[in-house]
C-alpha cells in the first residue's frame, strides 16, 4: 500500500507578503517626513489666535524677538529685504509670504514687511499658533 499523500508542502518562501510590508513602511515614512517639515527653523513664538491653516508655496519671512529678519531661513538684512523678497518670489504664483512674527516684535516691523508686499502686490498670510 501506498501511504504517500498528495499535497506536498513547497519548501519555497513567498516573498510577496514581505514586500507588501515594506512598500508600506517606505510610504508610511515618506509621509511621516513630509509632515514633520516646518515652514523654517527659526523659533519664533507667535501670538494666538483661531485660523485655518493654507498650504502653498509662499515665502516664509519669520522676525524675531530681537527683530532679525529671516527669508526662508536666512538672515536678512532691513536694507536688502525688498530685494530678497521679489529674487524668492520668482516663478510662485499667486505670489504670497507667510509672515512669522514674535509676539513681543513692535509692530512698526511688521507693518515695514506688510508694506513691501502691498508695494509688489503680494499676498501676506500672518501665521499664528492654534488656540
């Protein structure tokens, strides 16, 4: 008598389900990153108030408590801030900035970049934190 049964068990591994996981991960990760990305790194603290939150391309402009001016992260001097503003602003349509001031900067700074816009027709978007 023959004993032997039918279905034999394939020694190969399937590596289907194991790329499933990772492709996963990878796109888990890809989008954990983007997210953790901030507008710029210059920690400024920022007043309070209740808005939605817009996400385009625009130029970040962040005055600290010390009222430096940072465009997208670099230092910037009063005189040349125009200047720097308009070279940043090539090819972002509709042209805005995302102004990031500090609760304690006077708000003479902060109406000088508002008037740069207004002269260059671009739109100014006041970031704020959340409630």
């Amino acid at each position: 008598m023959n004993f032997k049964g039918r279905n034999k068990i394939s020694p190969d591994f399937n590596m289907s389900s194991m790329t499933d996981i990772v492709f996963l991960l990878l796109i888990f990760f890809m989008i954990a990153s983007t997210l953790s990305k901030q507008l710029d790194t210059i920690n400024v603290e920022l007043p309070k108030a209740k808005g939605k939150t817009e996400n385009r391309k625009s130029v970040a402009v962040a005055i600290s408590s010390s009222s430096l001016l940072y465009v997208d992260g670099q230092l910037v001097n009063k005189n040349n801030l125009q200047q720097t503003i308009i070279n940043k602003m090539e090819g972002i349509q509709p042209p805005s900035i995302v102004l990031r001031a500090a609760r304690n900067v006077p708000i003479d700074e902060v109406v000088y970049v508002m008037n740069i816009a207004n002269q260059n027709s671009i739109k100014v978007i006041l970031a704020v934190d959340a409630k």
